[in-house]
C-alpha cells in the first residue's frame, strides 16, 4: 500500500516490558514494515525515567496511527503513560488516530484503575507524584480503554493481520494534506472555529464560509480542518481553486471529483447538468446514515455553488466548509454561518516570518529592527511572510536593506508587488520554469512536468526545488506521487510575467484534454544574454562579487570567460565571487586560441581543466543539461580527443566563434566540417559592430546575422550574435572599426536582434579595457592601468537593460523609470574619419518635455518625444549637459564629469564617455 508521506511515520507502538517488546511489539512492526507501512518502535530498552525523551515525543507527533498495547505491566511505566496521554492529545487535536490493543490484561482494568495498575498508581503516590498528574494518567487510561481497540483472545498471528489492516485502512481514509511548514497560531485558530461553530444545530449539514483577503491562509486553515476532523466523516473530499475550475469550464471535473471521494466511484461527466443529476441521486440514496466532510476551496461565484452544494441532499452529521474572499458570496448563498479570518498580529507575523528567514521563531541578533520592518511591509498576510522570509533566508543585512529599498514603492494593498520580491531573485531559467508551471502544470504531477521540462531546461530538478525553498511553489502528496500547488496569487503572478514575455499560452489550452501535447510545444526556452569577461589579474572577490552583482541586476545572466592562458587562481575568485553573489549568477569557459605574449596558444591540458574543474560547481553554465563553452578561433584544435578526455563530448554544449565569410552557403559549409562537435556558431567582427545604422535591414551586420540564423537553424544547430555598443583597436581608441552615432549602434543592434529571437547574445564585452568596447563600470585596477577608468560607459549599461528585458521577453516593456543619457567623445576628431563631433542625449520618457543641450557655448533647443529617442548637436570643447523642462519646470538636469578639451594629435584618446540619471517622480508631480 501507499505510506502517507506527509507524516515521517504511518503508525507508533507505545508498548512496556522486554517479553511484551520481543513476544508482540517487534513482530507486529515487522508485518507493518513489510506491508509498506512505516512504524516505529523503540528498539532498545532505554532507561526510562520521568519524561519521554524527545526522539519519542517526535515520533508520536509525526504518527498517523498511535498504538498503544496495554500489559500487566503497563502503568507501572510513567513514562508509558506520558505517552499514553501525549497519543490521545494528538487524536483530539491533530486527528491521529489511536488504537489500544489489551494484551494480557482485559479493558475493565484500565478503565477502573484495577489491578495490577491501581498497585502502580500506589507506588506513584508513595512517591509524592502530585495529585494533577495521578488523575491525568488515570483519565487518559480510562479514555484509551473505552476506544474501541482489539484484545489477544486466539492466535497473535490473527490479531497482527487485524492491526495491520485497520492501520492500512486508516493510511488510505486520511491522506493528509500538506497545511503549513510553521503552523503559527493554527491550532488557535481551529479552536476557534469549533468553539463557534461545532456546536450549532441544524437540521441538516452544517455549511460555513471562510472568508477574507487572498493569502491570509483560508486554504491552510481548511486544510488543517480536513486534516483533524476527517476521520469522524464517512467521506470527505477537498476541492482545490474552486474559481480557476470555473474560469476554464471545469467544474464537471471537479463534481467527478465529488463522486470518487465521497462514492468511490469513477464517473466522467460531459457537462454540469449531468454531473449535478448524479450528485443529487448519490446524495439521496446515501440516506442519512452517512457524513461527509466537503472543502470547496476558493469560491467567488454563486452559480459555483450551485453545481458542487446540494445543502438539502447532505446528512444532518456533515459538515461543508467554504473559503472565499468575498462575503457577499457567502451571504448570497444563504450561508449564515461566517468566519471572518483576519490578518495575523504582530507578534503571530513576526514569529512565521522568523521562522521562514531563520528557522526559528525568534530573530538572529542585530536583525530585529529588519524583521520588524519586513513585518510590517507584509501586512500580517501569512503568504507574504513566508515568502519574503524565505526570500531573504540566509542573506547578509546589506541585502535585507537593499530588498527593503526596492519594495519602499510597493503599494500597502499590492500583493502581488510583494510577491514579485522574491520572482526577480530567480536566475532566468528559475523564472522561467516558475512561469511554466503557473501556466501549465499547478496541480499536475511533478514527475510528468520534470519530463516535458527537460526538453528545454535540461535538469529542471534543482531549479524546482530552489522554487520550493523560496516557498514559490509548493509539492504535495497525492496517488502516484508529488503535484506542483501554487497559491492562487503565485499562480498569476506567474501568468502575468508569462504574459508580459507575450508567451503563446492562453486558458483555454491550459484546459485542453490532452494538456501534455501543448506544454511540449509551447514549453517556451528561456532566451539568455551573456558578457565577454576578460580574465584580467584579480581585485579579489568582494569586487568581483561586486561585478557579478550589477551584471545581473542589468539583465545579464553569466559571464563568459575569456583568456588566452590557463589562469586557474583567477578562475577560482571569479566562481568563488558568483557563489557568494547569491544571485545564482552563470559562468562559462571562452577559450581564446589566439597566440598569447608566449607565442603560444592554450594547450590540449589546458583545455581539458577548463572543461572539467569547475564542471560540478553550482555557478557552471549548462543549457539543456550540459555544460556551456565557447572559443575564439580554434579550428585546428583537437577537439573531439579533449571533449572524449574531459568525459565525452555528450557533457559539453559548445558554441565557438569559427570565422567564415557571413554568406550563407560558407556558414552551411562551416556547420558541415564540424558537426559532430559543435552545437552552435557565433560571430564576431561585423556581427558585433554594425557599420550601417541608418539602414538596419540590410547592413553587413544584419545580413551575416541573418544568414548565420538561417544556416544554424537549417542544420538544427543554434547560432549566438554578438551585441557591442562601439569598437576601437588599441586603448587610445585612435582606429576606429565602424561608425559612432553615440547609442545609435546598440540600440540598433538590440533591435535587430529582438527581431531575430535567437536563444542566446553575447555582449562584446564587458571589461575589454584595451579595445574599450566595455559596458562594466571601470573601477578594477586593470581599467585603470588601461586608462579607462575615467571613461564611464554607464549609459549603455543602463540604456541595455531595457533592450535586454525587450529581448527576453520578445515584448517591448512599459517605461518605468523616465531615464536621460549623455554620450561624447572628450576630444575633437582630427585623426580618424568616418567620427562626427557631436553631443549625443537619449531620452526615455512617458510624457513629452522641452529640452537643451549644452555644449561649451553653443545649445540646441529640441522637443523629446515619448518613448526613447535621440538627439544631437556638434560639440564645443568645455562643458557637456542637457536640461528637460515640464510646463516651464525643470525636471532633469544632467552634465557630465568629462570635460571636452583639445590636446594635440598625438596625445589624442576618443574613448567615449557616457552618463545618466533618472527623472525624478517629485519633479514630475
């Protein structure tokens, strides 16, 4: 049979005496364990003194079943009767249920205190046991005797069967549902709810509605409900979300629902006609003689009630419980008997949210004023605080305060914003398996997802259970193994996200019948960007820390790694960095077989450890489950012997930059001689830097993209393009390799490659001082030594991350922060053609301003648009800046710190500088 998995054991044997443990209690635990169940007994004789030990007392507690065998020698134990007392606490309030077996001794004598246990109880007296404990024992003896249990009158063989099969019996009838990892303040709010409600009188079933705000834990507290009382019913049935069944048209699946819990009976229904008709007569010929037990779980509509509560047709003795967020619901349906369930209080908040980021109900020191203000953020709603608490679980009190900043915006009512917290934690394909499963596969089977999900995420197993830990997703126990639940505001606030990347799902394919057939085809692969690092001599990792932070928080997923020598110690900070990141942030090797300052080229050695050192560690790129690698050039390489030394080509998915021509017909060539060892192509040189931005379709850029899309795609390769905002040849930046329109190139870049939708893009780069092709902040010694280090590049950092999302998502983002660039070189060109000396400013608005650029002496009055735009005019050597004016006011004023000067040729530097600053909300009011 199936073992409850939601409790650690299916049934607890309380026994006393070395002859009754050996005679009785150890057989009748083999038979268990060999027929599934799983069981516990103390398999030594411990020393018994006066408290149960606390591996005992967890065992009760995380019991099903509570057996208890009554001997001679029973009550001479007080250890035994402290268990006695803790198993019938346990049945009155956590529905455990218990079972005496009488041995050798018949019911009469613990129910009247006889001998030999009224000698016992003697003892204990002479002792100077107090009076309270005496009669506790004594009650609990006297209950336990009137429970109809089973007494050894035959053959022990007979009796062990009967134990087994009621303990089968009982497994099967009460499955437990999963309520609450830390239950604060649930058992008092049960109690409650019985003490308002079990008493009442009607003439026939009791029906109560649960309302009050979405994630105050209505669902939990009818789930602890069902848990406790569900034994005293013939039947019971939980019927999950209630209003997504009536959103997709499903509520005849859930009356089928109704008749296999409550009947036994498997009955498909067409329709809710039907399925109501069937109802109704079940109810009727089950007379009433028969309970039920019934959760309608998340109701908003009438009309649901109407085809799932037939109030008439139910028994006197049953109970129906409703939850829902609206009242008038409730009194709609004539439901009169309503339980308001408000937020928690303080202290109830503060203790579930501690237990969430610490694992214990108090904060760890110098974090009580964080908790308080987190407290206080979530509003009393358990939802929010448990996953907020789980969000920030294990992070340092810098990260607290910076996940208080950013949720300072956060409306007090906006849930959903709350929530959203933690989702922009996830790495890109954490997300993206979140929003699957919100969409497709929330009450499905976790091992039929993993399966469809594999097809695009390769492993998706450890992505799910970081869901899990952060309480994003939960896995709950059902016939045949685990399904995915998600609480209703997880559940769209995945499918807003899905949504927002314009993803191809929609309801009604969500409740098709064959729902596996379209996850495979619309399971949508998570589109990633990555950055050209160049593995210079190390700051440490607290600054790489530092790097890996603001590449994520712009969009970035993982840096590729480039070097042109085995640098195994700068390697090492740079994977010691991304795990202490805590963002779940990527690396990968990119191989650069050009000829190092040796004259050499990385070694077959060489390569090997870069396939295979860090090929366990968490931060390690894999896609579709095998480890990420690249290379510049490299075509003589062996490669097939590194991949069989590193573990077999089968481990590595390897996408290298092999030059060819861009046409077509070269690319389909190139994917020829190297197929059975690449999984990809990238290009460099003109993919990277468009030479044509006034004409996008048909630059070289965009053509060679094209074809090498096409050509990959042709042969079932993937291709990766290359994004760069500029490019220069030597650190002075005195050749120039194609135009500068300011942000005119990636901008245009980004869009072509929006419109392309290949899987993956590579920024070219993110720390390549010396070519100053940079978008990092230069703040590393080796920008400073390359003289980059007062050249910002930060406006097309910043200005990427809005092309990055639109890349992502394949679906343009709403402007949520109004944003002005700065872009210029700091000297008159006077060495290199094809370069404008011009003052370039982007604007990214939501409403329309007047502005003014400024250059030395001369302005430029220009009107910027919605939306993002650019404009220009010739600098002066001085002073660089721009004004945005509203109605008269000004909005935004941004200058940059580079002031343009004009030394001579030969000190000449036309690295750009750019800036930018964010529109303030106050100016705009």
């Amino acid at each position: 049979m199936a073992s409850s998995s939601s409790k650690l054991y299916d049934a607890f044997i309380s026994h006393r005496g070395p002859d009754v443990k050996e005679e009785f209690a150890i057989p009748l635990y083999k038979l268990l364990e060999d027929r599934g169940c799983r069981a516990f007994v103390d398999r030594l004789e411990l020393e018994k003194g006066d408290s149960i030990v606390p591996a005992i007392e967890s065992a009760i507690r995380s019991s099903v079943v509570q057996i208890a065998i009554f001997s001679k020698g029973y009550a001479h134990s007080p250890w035994c009767l402290d268990e006695l007392v803790l198993m019938l606490e346990q049945r009155d309030h956590e529905g455990a249920r218990f079972i005496p077996v009488f041995y050798d001794v018949d019911p009469f004598v613990p129910r009247h205190n006889k001998e030999p246990y009224a000698e016992a109880f003697r003892g204990y007296k002479d002792k100077g046991r107090s009076l309270d404990k005496l009669e506790g024992w004594k009650r609990a003896l006297h209950t336990a005797s009137n429970v109809i249990g089973f007494e050894l009158k035959s053959s022990k063989s007979d009796l062990y069967e009967e134990i087994v099969s009621c303990v089968e019996k009982e497994i099967e009838k009460r499955m437990r549902l999963n309520d609450a990892a830390y239950p604060v303040g649930l058992s008092e709010l049960v109690r409650d709810f019985e003490r308002r409600f079990e008493g009442a009188v009607n003439e026939r079933a009791n029906i109560v509605g649960i309302f009050g705000l979405g994630g105050c834990g209505k669902t939990t507290m009818a789930k602890r409900i069902f848990n406790t009382k569900r034994s005293n019913y013939n039947a019971s049935c939980f019927l999950y979300d209630v209003r997504e069944s009536h959103v997709k048209g499903e509520l005849h699946v859930l009356q089928s629902r109704l008749v296999k819990d409550l009947f036994k009976k498997e009955k498909q229904f067409q329709h809710t006609d039907e399925g109501t008709e069937f109802l109704k007569d079940s109810l009727r010929r089950a007379g009433s003689d028969k309970s039920f037990l019934i959760i309608l779980d998340d109701v908003d509509n009438q009309d649901q009630l109407h085809e799932l509560l037939f109030q008439d047709l139910l028994s006197r003795g049953s109970l129906v419980i409703v939850t829902t967020r609206d009242e008038g619901v409730l009194k709609g349906a004539g439901i009169s008997n309503r339980y308001k369930l408000k937020t928690m209080d303080s202290c109830h908040a503060k203790e579930l949210f501690c237990n969430h980021a610490f694992g214990g109900k108090e904060p760890k020191f110098q974090y009580e004023q964080l908790v308080e203000r987190f407290v206080q953020f979530c509003g009393g709603l358990p939802l929010s605080l448990k996953v907020l608490g789980s969000h920030v679980c294990g992070r340092d009190e810098k990260h607290w305060n910076l996940e208080l900043e950013k949720a300072r915006d956060t409306q007090p009512n906006d849930v959903r914003q709350r929530l959203k917290i933690s989702f922009d934690s996830l790495d890109t394909a954490e997300k993206y398996i979140f929003m699957n499963i919100a969409c497709f596969y929330n009450a499905k089977s976790k091992d039929t997802a993993i399966e469809v999900l594999k097809k695009s995420y390769g492993t998706p197993e450890h992505a799910i259970q970081r869901l899990v830990d952060k309480c994003l997703v939960d896995l709950e126990d059902n016939d045949g193994g685990a399904i995915f639940r998600m609480h209703d505001h997880l559940r769209d606030l995945g499918r807003q996200m899905a949504d927002e990347a314009n993803w191809p799902w929609r309801p009604e394919d969500a409740r098709s019948k064959n729902p596996q057939d379209y996850m495979i085809a619309n399971t949508v692969e998570p589109r990633m960007v990555f950055a050209h690092y160049m593995l210079y001599e190390p700051d440490g990792v607290e600054t790489l820390k530092k790097e890996i932070q603001v590449a994520h928080n712009k969009g970035i997923d993982a840096f590729a790694l480039n070097s042109n020598v085995w640098r195994p110690n700068r390697a090492d900070d740079m994977f010691q960095a991304a795990l202490d990141s805590d963002t779940n942030f990527k690396l990968f090797f990119s191989a650069d077989m050009s000829i190092n300052s040796e004259g050499k080229t990385l070694s077959s050695d060489d390569l090997i450890a870069m396939l295979t050192t860090y090929a366990d560690h968490p931060n390690y790129l894999k896609y579709k489950g095998k480890l990420f690698f690249a290379s510049w050039l490299g075509e003589n390489t062996p490669w097939p012997q590194i991949f069989k030394v590193a573990g077999g080509k089968d481990k590595f998915f390897f996408v290298p930059f092999f030059p060819t021509s861009g046409d077509y017909d070269a690319v389909r060539e190139k994917l020829n001689d190297f197929k059975d060892i690449i999984d990809g192509l990238s290009a460099w040189d003109t993919s990277a830097w468009p030479y044509e931005h006034s004409n996008l379709n048909s630059s070289p850029s965009a053509l060679k993209d094209q074809n090498y899309l096409k050509a990959c795609k042709d042969k079932g390769k993937l291709y990766m393009p290359n994004a760069s905002p500029w490019f220069f040849n030597d650190c002075n930046c005195t050749e120039v390799k194609g135009n500068y329109e300011g942000p005119g190139l990636w901008i245009t870049k980004w869009q072509h490659l929006i419109s392309l939708k290949p899987p993956f893009v590579k920024i070219v780069t993110w720390n390549d001082w010396q070519e100053s092709t940079y978008v990092a902040p230069p703040y590393s010694a080796a920008a400073k030594k390359l003289g980059a280090d007062t050249f910002s590049h930060a406006g097309f950092l910043e200005l990427g991350k809005h092309y990055i999302k639109w890349y992502k998502s394949g679906q343009e983002p709403a402007i949520a922060e109004e944003v002005v660039y700065l872009f210029y070189y700091t000297q008159p060109n006077s060495i290199s053609e094809g370069l404008s000396d011009n003052l370039y400013v982007t604007t990214m608005l939501n409403s329309a301003a007047d502005g003014e650029l400024m250059s030395g002496e001369l302005s430029r009055k220009f009107s910027a648009a919605v939306g993002i735009n650019t404009y220009s005019m010739p600098f002066q050597v001085g002073q660089q800046s721009v004004v945005l004016k509203r109605g008269g006011a000004v909005v935004s004023t941004l200058t940059g710190d580079k002031v343009i000067t004009n030394p001579p040729p030969v000190n000449a530097n036309l690295n750009v500088y750019s800036t930018w600053t964010k529109i303030i909300s106050q100016q705009l009011e």
